[in-house]
C-alpha cells in the first residue's frame, strides 16, 4: 500500500517517502551488562534473563529484553574520529529543519518484534519515512504529522523490531 502525504510538501521530502535512511550498525556487538544493569534499575526478576537454564529452555539461549531495540541505538556522546555529534531519529530531526517546524512532540510510538535479540548480535537499522500530514493546528501550535520507523535487523538480516513513530512538527502559536 502506496503512502499518502501531502501535496504542498517539499520536492526532497516528497523524495524521503518509503525510502531507506540512515542505515546504521551497532558500535559494538550486543553484550549482556547492559540488559542486566537495566533489569537491575527496573527490579526486574524474570528468570528469562537470569537463568541460563530457563533461557536455553523457552528462548534456545539468552535474549535480551524485546523494549531495548531502540537502546543499542542511542549515539554515545563521544566516539573517536566523530567530527558531529550523531543523533538518535536523525529523520525526525532532518523533517523539522526542511519543513521549517522548530518544535516537536512524539504523539505515537508503537513496537513490533521479530527474531530475539541475542548477546553477540550485530545490529543494523535503517528509517524509513511513511507519511506527512498537510498543515493542521493543534493546541500546540501549526505544524505536520509523520509517520515513520525504525527498522532492526540482525546480522543474518533476520527482522528483530520495527519501532513506529508519528511525530508532530510545529511552530508556536
């Protein structure tokens, strides 16, 4: 199914819709200290991250937790040999600055999961823009809706998690 945006968008993002962007891979493979220190914060104590046994039974082996797709994304703040600071939703980000809406809201985000995430995984992920809105005032000011996601796969180019986005563009009242 063919998406539908607006007809007053821009040419260039007119040219972003159902187009791959930003297709990244993990800094480092996926590794089990940052599932733990998170089930730690949280007091979460499902066997399925702390016993092997119970892994290697339900899940064919340990599996990180499905909600933290989106965290072997967030850029670190340094890295060597990066001139720019990276942005997490860079796509988001390139909508507001070529519609020319400064503010933002998320409004929407729904995920959807695929083959497990395993420690030693390498992962890529690529955004894909669905759709913008024509111009639409809210209580926030005037602005567009869009739709995209962030799609994850692993090194096998197994689909492990799609995380679905409407953002909302605007410029204050």
């Amino acid at each position: 199914m063919a998406a539908k945006s607006a007809d007053d968008l821009p040419e260039e993002v007119q040219g972003w819709i159902e187009q791959e962007r930003y297709t990244e891979k993990t800094e480092f493979p996926i590794e089990m200290g940052y599932v733990l220190t998170t089930l730690s914060a949280t007091q979460n104590g499902n066997p399925l991250y702390w016993d092997e046994k119970v892994a290697e039974e339900l899940t064919d082996g340990p599996i990180t937790l499905p909600t933290m797709a989106s965290v072997w994304f967030r850029p670190h703040d340094w890295s060597p040999g990066r001139s720019e600071p990276a942005v997490a939703l860079q796509l988001h980000f390139d909508l507001k600055d070529r519609l020319g809406l400064p503010e933002a809201v998320m409004s929407d985000n729904t995920m959807v999961f695929g083959e497990p995430i395993r420690p030693g995984d390498e992962l890529t992920t690529t955004q894909i823009l669905y759709s913008v809105s024509g111009l639409k005032t809210t209580k926030l000011g005037t602005g567009r809706f869009w739709d995209f996601g962030v799609r994850t796969v692993n090194q096998k180019g197994d689909l492990c998690a799609e995380e679905r986005y409407t953002g909302f563009g605007y410029n204050r009242g």
